[in-house]
C-alpha cells in the first residue's frame, strides 16, 4: 500500500513538472510578412530563400522548447485578386464572388506552400484558415466569436505539440458582405489572446526606419516607445510600394505591431528574415542583437 502510495506520488509530481515546463516555456507568435515570404512584385511567386531563414529560426527555436504559432501574410498570393475584385471593400464588384473564392485559392496554397517547408523542416506545421470559422463585424474587426474559435484553435493546437501557420484571409463581414481580414490583426487578436512572451513581425528588411529604408539617410531604429494612445515616441515616415497592397502597407502594420505592444504589455521585434537577430527573436529573446523593438512605453527592458 505504502509502495503503492509512493508510486502515485512519483507519477503525480513527474506529470504536474512536464505540464509546469511545458506552460513555462516560451511562447513566441511569429508573423511572416508577405514581403518575406513571397516575391511581391511577381504573382505568385515564393522567396524560397526568405522562407527557409524563418523556417530554419522556427526549427531551432522548438527545438529549444519554446512554444510557436505562426500567422502570414499573402504577398504576391491574394493581394492581386483581391484588389481586381475590391474584395477589401466588400460586395460591390458584380463579380466578388468569383474574386472571393480566387483569394482564398491564392492565400491557401501559399499556405500550403509553407506549411510545405516546415514538414520538410521536420516540423508538425498544421495550416490553420480563419475562414469558415471566422467572420468580420466591420473590416479588421473580428466577431467576438471569431476571436474565440481562432485562439481556441491556436491553444489546442500548441497543447498538442504542433505549430499552428495561421494567414491573411478573404472572410464574410457583417457589414459589407465580406473583407480582407488581414495577418497583422490576425497576429494581434491571437497576442491580446494567447499573451505570448513575446510577438516577431519578420521582415525583408533589418527593423523600422526612420524613412523608407532605400532612401539615404535612412537610419535603423532599435526602440520604439507606445503610448496608451497608439502614439509612437518616434516619428515614421512610409510609403506604400506596392499598388496591389489591399490591407494598408507598412503603416497598418507598425500600428498592429504597437497595438500588440500595449495591448500586451510583450515586446514586439520587427526584424528581417534569415538574420542572427530573427532567430534569437523567434526563440523568445526579449531583446535580440538587432531589429527594431517596440514596447508599451513603462514595459520593463
Ligand atoms: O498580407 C492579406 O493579409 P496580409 C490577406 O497580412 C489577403 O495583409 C490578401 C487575402
């Protein structure tokens, strides 16, 4: 009986240590620009080489016990079709429907795409849509119960050991008939959600700059301060390059980066993909050796 007990004990205490380790480890929700992934200029087309540098990140990262939900972005898959139909602007094209289903087709086969890599990668990708399960209130407002279906998902997935890649989708919306729903909010409702430990927007360029990266003079900015406002502490100037771009370029996305951040209370890193700084990142460092981080102004670090 005493051996019995002993036993119990033994099991008791190994289970609740695994169950502690596994809900302390780092969880780290990585959104992958389309600009990294994809060629944006040219439909249709992978950056093999962007991706393999996040996949090889996400590889070493669970491998390193930390915990990873990844969401991306379309690039040159959906975009194009989305804009030819205004799908972004609801059901006023005569043909939407049409448009609807051909975005969806693009966006999930770049999902298949890279959950592809992952599998290759030895990792247990499993491609998560939040169409059919999700629809939108207004554009990038996601339904109460949207929100809910997708961070259920996302848990149950982590809980079960596989890495959820989660996209930019065409959705119904409430309000116009349907919408772009795009993966910055994705990436910010599953934040405010599943409270990660920290949030890696991957880029195809080293961090935020002060202007456009190309033009000169431009300078790398390793902090940005949020204040409760959504102001930022430090002025950004952008500009959209891509005319196809139906969810708002680089300024809808610094502003899904700070929303994350104080929403959170996590730091934020933008960083590029393949780099030293996007593996330390995607591995939960609070403060990689490069990029940008941004943080709620009064977060620790
Ligand atoms: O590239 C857009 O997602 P994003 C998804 O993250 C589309 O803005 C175009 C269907």
């Amino acid at each position: 009986m005493r051996a019995a007990l002993a036993v119990a004990v033994l099991v008791y205490s190994a289970v609740t240590s695994a169950l502690l380790r596994d809900t302390m480890a780092p969880l780290v929700i990585v959104k992958l620009g389309g600009s990294a992934i994809t060629r944006k200029a040219t439909h249709a087309t992978l950056n093999e080489a962007g991706l393999a540098g996040v996949v090889s990140a996400v590889r070493a990262a669970v491998d390193g016990a930390a915990r990873v939900c990844v969401v991306h972005g379309a690039g040159s898959f959906g975009h194009m079709e989305a804009s030819e139909y205004g799908i972004a602007a609801g059901t006023a094209h005569p043909e939407w429907r049409t448009g609807f289903a051909r975005t969806r087709q693009q966006v999930t086969r770049l999902n298949h795409l890279v959950v592809g890599a992952f599998l290759d990668a030895g990792l247990p990708a499993v491609g998560c849509s939040p169409y059919p399960a999700t629809s939108t209130a207004a554009p990038q407002v996601l339904a109460e119960a949207g929100g809910a279906a997708l961070a259920q998902a996302a848990t149950a997935a982590l809980e079960a050991g596989l890495v959820p890649v989660f996209h930019g989708d065409a959705v119904l919306d409430a309000s116009q008939g349907c919408s772009i729903l795009s993966g910055d909010t994705l990436t910010q409702v599953l934040s405010e959600r599943l409270k990660p430990t920290c949030c890696v927007f991957v880029a195809d360029v080293d961090g935020v700059y002060d202007r456009p990266p190309a033009d000169p003079g431009a300078v790398l900015l390793r902090d940005i301060r949020v204040g409760a406002d959504g102001k930022l502490s430090t002025r950004v100037v952008t500009r959209n390059d891509h005319a196809h771009d139906v969810t708002g370029g680089l300024e809808a996305k610094i502003a899904a980066a700070a929303a994350v951040g104080v929403a959170t209370g996590a730091p934020v890193h933008v960083v590029k993909a393949g780099s030293e700084a996007c593996a330390e990142a995607v591995a939960g460092s609070l403060r990689p050796s490069g990029g940008t981080t941004i943080a709620a102004a009064g977060a620790g670090g």
